[in-house]
C-alpha cells in the first residue's frame, strides 16, 4: 500500500486492523524490512511510502491464574 499521506505507525494499525495493540504495529515492522529505520525517532511513515500490511492473527488472551484457585 502507498501511503498518500504521512501517518503515524500505530495510527496505520488502528486505522487498518482496528487497534494498534496485539502485535499489530510490530507485524507492519516485521513485514517490511528498513521501515523502522525510515520512521525513526518520529514513527511517522512518510507519504509515497510502499508499505506491506500483512494479516494479522489476533492472539489468544493468556490464561487467566488465580492464587486460591
């Protein structure tokens, strides 16, 4: 995807996958090499970017351990 506008890293997330938590933005970072060099310090990936956003599996919440169980 070309980005046509600057925007952040975790907006891109919550705009694609609906949060920007779950491993989302780090997903974007593991699919595309060199991009986290490109958007640091700022996270701002710039317009004209070619970004691949992979799909992303939404992870199991952890088991929950109560001590008085």
């Amino acid at each position: 995807m070309i980005m046509i506008e600057d925007i952040r890293i975790d907006r891109l997330a919550k705009r694609v996958y609906g949060t920007e938590r779950g491993g989302t933005v780090e997903a974007i970072l593991d699919a595309n090499v060199g991009l986290a060099a490109l958007i640091f310090p700022t996270g701002v990936i710039p317009a004209g970017a070619d970004v691949v956003l992979p799909e992303v599996v939404e992870r199991a919440a952890p088991a929950v351990t109560r001590p008085w169980d």
